[in-house]
C-alpha cells in the first residue's frame, strides 16, 4: 500500500486552462489526462490525501471520483463548495473530510492544510507540511519541511510518499520553538 498527496485539479473549471497556462485544448482533455496519470500509479488500496480544489463542475467531478482509484482522503479548499455535493453523489467510499489533518506515514508526522501554513504542530522538530492553493512554483519562497503538491507542478500526477520523502531531505527543519 501507498501513499499519495495531491491538490488543485480543478476538474470541470475552463478558466483554469488560461490562468495556469495548463497544456490541453479544453477541460474534458484536462479531466482525462489528470484521470489517466493518476490511475497508471495509483491502487485501489491505496491512500490518497487530496488537499483542496477538486472541481468546479459538480456532474463532472462526480464522474471523476467514480473513475479514480484509491482511498480518498479530502482536506477542503476554497473552491470546494459543492465537494459534499460530489462526495454524497458519487459510488467513492470517502476515508475523511477536514480543513486541516494530521497523519502519520511510515512514523512521519504531516500536517496536511490546503494552504501553507507559517508554523504547525512539531514544525521545529521536523514534521512536514503538505499544501496546494499555490498554482505557481514556491519552493524558493517557502522555506523548511514544506511542499506544494499542486498537480500542475507535477507534471500533472500525484506525489507518492516517498517522492516526498526524498524533497524532504534537501530541506532544513526551521530552528526555533513551538509556542
């Protein structure tokens, strides 16, 4: 079993193509490609930590959902207003909604949020962060154990936990102390 993390598909919404200059002609080659990347790693029994802006469309994130593999995990994110809509419509069994979480995978703690967060629980003792909302490149911005799992940073697929892992040791832990 694997662990996976992800943000901003963004599934159904057109203006999406322009703002992040995303490669496809329109939406519905959008939606496919994203559908596609992400069922080639990812199992069935896998878990996935999806970190806010799933879909604009409500009819085309339910028929999204229904396609995709895993064991869905949802962090909310601002564009998620018909989330519950996608959620109680589709087949998916849904393994947890929140607007923040902490998880432990293979004995690491993460802080999963749909935004990037200045501090989190243990940050000074090396737990990580995981976001999205940021569609542009914001590793020279961001400092410490954090990453932005936006899809469209990455090449359109999902993180797996040891991509993660493996950013994670290029990254110092910021000194100081948890208030």
């Amino acid at each position: 079993m694997n662990t996976w993390f992800t943000s901003d598909w963004h599934i159904g919404h057109k203006n999406i193509l322009k703002y992040d200059n995303r490669p496809f002609e329109n939406v519905f080659f959008m939606n496919q490609e994203i559908i596609k990347n992400f069922n080639k790693l990812v199992n069935e029994n896998d878990d996935v930590y999806y970190l806010g802006d799933f879909a604009f469309n409500s009819e085309q994130g339910i028929d999204a959902l229904n396609h995709l593999k895993g064991r869905w995990h949802f962090i909310i994110g601002n564009h998620d207003r018909s989330l519950s809509k996608i959620i109680n419509l589709s087949r998916k069994e849904i393994f947890g909604i929140d607007k923040i979480r902490e998880v432990k995978v293979d004995k690491q703690e993460i802080t999963l949020c749909h935004y990037p967060m200045v501090s989190w629980n243990k940050s000074h003792y090396g737990t990580w962060q995981l976001f999205g909302h940021h569609h542009q490149k914001t590793y020279e911005e961001i400092k410490g154990k954090r990453l932005n799992v936006t899809i469209n940073m990455h090449d359109y697929k999902p993180w797996s936990f040891d991509e993660v892992a493996e950013y994670m040791k290029t990254r110092e832990i910021e000194i100081g102390r948890d208030e």
